[in-house]
C-alpha cells in the first residue's frame, strides 16, 4: 500500500513512523493498549512496522523500554526475548533493525547457522550502524568441543560477525557435561577473556538438560547456559532443581524450544478450545513464552522469528503487563498432555540405557522437529549430515522397541527414525 492509498487517518499514523518520537507513539499504541489489540497485529499494523525498519536505528532510550532481566552474576541487563539467529540474515537486514527498534537486544548465532550466513548478517548489520552492537548483548556458539576446533571457529566467527568481541561465548550441543566441558575449552575460555575477545563462557543444550544444568551449577567457570525448556518439560523436576541450582550459582539461563514443536505442522496445532489465556488476547504461541517468563530465574527466551510478523506479536506478547493465571497454565499442562505423543522431551538417556548404546535419538527427533513443525527440511538436512556417518547410515535400521517401551512420551520412535533415513538423507 503507497501513502496515496492511505486514507487521511492511516497517513498521519503511517508519517509517525518517522524519526525517534514517531517510533515511540508507535509502540506505545502498538503494545500498551487492550490486551486484544495489543497482541494481535493486524496488517496494517505490520506494514506500518515493515516501513518502520527503513528508518535509522532508534535511540537507546527506546530500546530501553523493553522489559529486561540481569544475565546471572555477570550484571548484565538483556531483553527477556532474544533473537534466534538460525536463519539467513544476510538476506534478511530488516528484521535485524526491527528487533533493535523494539528493544530486542540479546541476538544469540552460531558458526554452523545456515552455513555462516547468520553471523556475516550480523556482522554486516554492524558496519551499517557501528553504534549498534555496543548495545547488542551477542552470543555465539561453536560445535567443535576441543580447543584447535573451537579457536579456529571463534577467529572464524569474530571476522563475520565484524567485532573485536562476543560477549558470551559458548559450547553448542553440550551432552554431558563431564564429558564434554573439558579442561582445555575451561582453559580456552579464560585466555579468551583475558584477551578481551569475549566476556563470558557457557554452553548450550537440546538434551539431558536436568543433568547438565545440576552438572554446570557444580563446576565452577560457568557464566551462561542455553538449554531447551518449554511448557511440556513444566513437571520435570531434575530440570527445575538444575535450574534453582544454576540461578543460585549465579548462571545465566536462557531457554530455547520454547513453542515445543514436534511433528504437527503449524497448520494442525490449533488453539486448545476456550482456554482463559485466549479470551484474554493471547494466542497459544504467545501463552508459551509467558509461560516462560513467569519463571523469573530464567534471563531470556530465545525464539527463532523468521518475519516480521512473528517477531511483532513476541514483542508484543513481552511488553504486555499481563500475566498467565492457574487456569492459563493448567490449560498449557492439559494441552501439553494431550499432544505429548507428538513431542521428544530431549531425556535421551532413557533411550539409550534402553538400547544400550547411543543412537543419537533426541538429536534425529529435533531434526524431525524443524521438518515437520517449522517447514525447515533444509534445516534439518543441514544438522542431519553433521551427525557421523555410521549414525546416519544405521537410522533406518535399528530395532527400537526396547525405546518405545521406555519412551515416557509414547513415541512411536521407530516410525519417526524410519522416516527420517528417507527425508533427511
């Protein structure tokens, strides 16, 4: 729509977009009225949004206004919604400066995202506007779990993303921590900071999160932790014990997966009928990271937002005042269990004490994940052939009855690997 379509009311709101106070009036009115209006973007809304983006970044004193919560010990303040960097922003400048106007501040990347087009996004971002990324609180991340793989990544990763610096740092696809937060990475992470090339040192995790987050509360050199937590993983209790005891350790938590898709595609997950979160203005994707944020020892929810769209009706969901009542969360809980069937809850050591050996299960379901609940089969491709060879090869072919009769979410585990040996591949 040009502005000579615009009547005279949609002109006047559309010419407010321009400059810093414009922007202002413009979230004021777009996530601080009604809870109905404020979170359901409508489409004019989201053109105003798109025009919105061509403007010069914002000033801080906007960005401030986005709700933020302190990073563990380090002190450090980050918006309690973070931009997940899986995707192309090389191709994609406008969201970057979206999330900047709204306040979004924590952009979490990886060496491995979409083969490197994330961080040179990023780091093109930043060669626009130079001021922006003192106000970005970055984290990226590296698979290579030992110090010639993870220094040679680091370097790689500094030089895309244009910066002297990455303020947290850490270990992708952590498994077990014993295993795999070795001494030479501790080490590797305290010359790093004594260089000033990064501020803090953590890690992530899609499994046996209870575990590693009891683990890291423990170790000691620990600053940050991205683990998956949504509302089906609520009950468990080893996860919510890891996560007072890291708080209290003084460890950031941010979590990822925070929608908790499985293998519905986004067209069949419906609302669950005449909950109390959506008479109120919520949508179901908007519940769940409320439904995060409720836990105020948790830091941030990182969510993977593709479009503008998705990445207006988070922000709005984070501005809004309004919390999840019993009866909002019981409806989660409910929901939760009428589709667990459909969702990994990442507790891969059952299924390997189980079989016997480590078929890397948890890890083929979230590739599944990304193709069935995303649309991202490339994606999942992507992470699939990372996996060795010999798992690759065998996927299809394993007996995993002894897994579905130990599975606590009833998958139909053989089924989804079958699947996946002829999708991935």
């Amino acid at each position: 729509m040009t502005k000579k379509d615009l009547t005279k009311k949609d002109k006047t709101e559309n010419n407010a977009l321009d400059g810093d106070a414009g922007r202002r009036n413009f979230l004021k009115k777009a996530f601080i009225g009604g809870a109905g209006t404020l979170l359901a973007f409508s489409s004019k809304a989201l053109a105003q949004a798109k025009e919105g983006t061509t403007q010069a970044v914002q000033s801080s004193s906007t960005a401030a206004a986005f709700p933020t919560r302190i990073y563990g010990k380090t002190g450090v303040p980050v918006s309690i919604l973070a931009l997940g960097g899986i995707f192309d922003f090389v191709s994609n400048q406008i969201l970057l400066k979206r999330a900047l106007d709204l306040g979004i501040t924590y952009w979490d990347t990886a060496n491995s995202y979409t083969n490197g087009n994330s961080e040179l996004g990023i780091g093109q971002f930043f060669e626009k506007f130079p001021d922006a990324r003192k106000k970005i609180f970055l984290v990226s991340k590296s698979h290579q779990l030992n110090r010639e793989g993870m220094t040679k990544e680091f370097n790689q990763s500094l030089e895309r993303l244009k910066t002297d610096y990455i303020d947290l740092y850490c270990m992708h696809g952590v498994r077990d921590v014993a295993k795999d937060v070795t001494p030479e990475l501790m080490k590797l992470a305290e010359d790093l900071k004594k260089q000033g090339k990064i501020k803090f040192f953590g890690f992530s995790c899609h499994e046996n999160m209870g575990e590693c987050l009891l683990a890291a509360a423990k170790l000691g050199g620990i600053d940050g932790i991205t683990f998956m937590y949504n509302y089906r993983l609520f009950s468990d209790e080893k996860i919510k014990a890891g996560i007072e005891a890291c708080f209290k350790a003084g460890i950031g938590l941010t979590v990822i997966k925070s929608q908790a898709k499985g293998w519905t595609s986004p067209a069949e997950e419906k609302e669950p009928p005449l909950v109390p979160f959506v008479q109120k203005g919520f949508s179901l994707h908007q519940a769940k990271l409320k439904a995060i944020w409720a836990n105020e020892m948790i830091a941030s929810a990182c969510s993977a937002m593709g479009n503008l769209e998705i990445l207006s009706a988070n922000a709005a969901a984070a501005y809004n005042k309004i919390k999840l009542s019993s009866e909002d969360m019981h409806a989660l809980q409910l929901h939760a269990q009428n589709t667990c069937t459909s969702y990994c809850a990442g507790c891969s050591n059952i299924c390997i004490l189980a079989l016997g050996e480590d078929y890397r299960i948890a890890d083929v379901m979230r590739f599944m994940m990304y193709h069935h609940g995303y649309g991202e089969t490339g994606r999942a491709r992507e992470q699939f052939a990372q996996l060795p060879s010999e798992i690759r090869a065998t996927v299809g072919k394993i007996d995993y009855t002894a897994a579905e009769r130990a599975c606590p979410q009833r998958l139909a585990i053989a089924r989804i690997m079958r699947e996946a040996s002829e999708i991935l591949v």
